[in-house]
C-alpha cells in the first residue's frame, strides 16, 4: 500500500479539482490551493518512493 501513496495522493487531488468546479467551489482558494498541495505531495512522494524501491 505504501507503494501506491503518491498515486493515491495525487488522485485525490484531481477529484478535489473535478468536484470543486461540479459543485460550483472554483472561487474558494482555500480547497484549491489543497488539492494543489495534494498534487505535489503525491508526485513527490511518488518520486521518493520510486528511487528507493529501485
């Protein structure tokens, strides 16, 4: 499970965005700025993760 963190991260990063722009939150960048943060923890922790198993 550890494996798959980053991509987990990142994944619930872009459905954040998705439902941030279904459920008419684009204008709070508060919740945008967190699924941002959670796309970049994700790819980096996807990364990391990546270098150390290999």
């Amino acid at each position: 499970m550890k494996k798959y963190l980053g991509i987990i991260l990142i994944v619930l990063g872009a459905l954040m965005l998705v439902i941030s722009y279904f459920v008419d939150l684009v204008d709070y960048n508060g919740y945008n700025v967190g699924a941002l943060l959670l796309i970049v923890i994700g790819l980096v922790a996807h990364i990391q993760i990546t270098k150390k198993t290999k």
